[in-house]
C-alpha cells in the first residue's frame, strides 16, 4: 500500500549521517559569529529561529570537479539542500519549519555554484517516539539516538497528524517525515537522500 494511503512515518538520520557532511564552511562560521552554537543546537532541536540566525553564505572548501553541486541534500554546520528539495518540501505542512535561501560559492569564494540551495530551519516537535519500546539505542539520560535501522523506532499514532516534517521532543537525532512526504520524495527519486528508515505505529 503506498505510504501516502497507510499512514507510515519515517525517520531519517540526516543531522548525523556523515555521507551527507560536506567541505563547506559557512559565512557565520568564518564571522565567529558569538550566537553560532546556539543556533546550531537549538536547530537540531527544533526551535524556531529568523532567517539571521542562519548563513547567507558557504564556501567550497575542497576543489569542485562535479557540475552541478554534488548532492541535493548536505550539511555541515546545517542542513543545506538543493532547489529541487526544497520545492518538494514546500508542498507539505511544513508548520513553522523554514527553508532560508543561502548562495555556495566554488573554493575561489568568487565563483557562484550554479543552482539555488536552503538552510532548514527546523521549527516543529512532536513527542512521537515510544522510548520504552524501541529497539535501538539511546545513550544518556537526554536519550541520544544512534543505529537507525527498519522498525527500530516505535512511535504513536497520532504523530499523523499535523506537519509532515518535525524533530523529536525527547530524542536527539531522529527528523521524522510522513508517508505522505516520503511518496513526494519518492517520487521526484530524491528519497534515497534521506537515508529513510521505517518506524512501527503504535496505536497510543
């Protein structure tokens, strides 16, 4: 049954996953800008923050052989991905989750790389995940997540409800899509990306 029609939710490793950290550094970063920790965690968790809070600019930092930008979704500092991602994204309830514009610039830091490309801004929770009956595992008492894989991750019903794009209240790590942004993503061959494991929906 399409995931659309069965009410699957995913969950995708992306804030940690390391093919996806690419030699970028941000204009926010070079700037040693005092608020840039901050921001880091507290879009991981999931806070809303301005479109200030997040870089404008990032450089290449290793020599570019491949036209166009390697990859439409990446991250370093943050999320960053390609136009062609975000226009699925914005298709969705994405809540208070907001997609910045930001330029890369080649390694010359004159040079733009073609395409338009987003920092996420991560805006939306949910308390979604059943720790207790999960199978995977959590470390400290913050419930820090780690191997992601098929059916680990146990989560309630009513996570179906609401946006389609959230961060976990309790648990470091896991973004959770819909099935119905997942079928999207699917769709444009840009699920992949998002190294998607399946969760288990627990009627609670």
């Amino acid at each position: 049954m399409d995931d659309e029609l069965d009410g699957t939710i995913w969950v995708s490793p992306m804030l940690v996953k390391p093919e996806l950290f690419k030699p970028f550094k941000t204009d926010l970063l070079e700037a040693e800008d005092k608020n840039l920790r901050e921001t880091i965690i507290q879009n991981d968790c999931g806070v809303p923050l301005p479109a200030e809070r997040f870089p404008k600019m990032s450089f290449w930092d290793e020599p570019n052989k491949r036209r166009p930008m390697p990859g439409h979704l990446m991250r370093n500092d943050f999320i960053i991905m390609s136009g062609k991602c975000a226009d699925v994204l914005r298709g969705f309830n994405l809540g208070k989750t907001s997609l910045y514009p930001t330029q890369i610039m080649e390694i010359d830091r004159v040079t733009p790389v073609s395409g338009s490309y987003f920092c996420i801004g991560f805006g939306e929770t949910k308390e979604s995940i059943i720790i207790d009956k999960s199978d995977v595992r959590f470390w400290a008492e913050k419930y820090w997540a780690s191997h992601f894989r098929d059916d680990g991750f146990k989560v309630r019903a009513s996570a179906r409800e609401g946006v389609d794009l959230w961060i976990d209240s309790q648990v470091h790590q896991p973004v959770l899509l819909s099935g119905r942004l997942v079928s999207a993503l699917r769709k444009a061959r840009l699920d992949k990306l998002f190294y998607l494991n399946k969760c288990v929906v627990l009627d609670e």
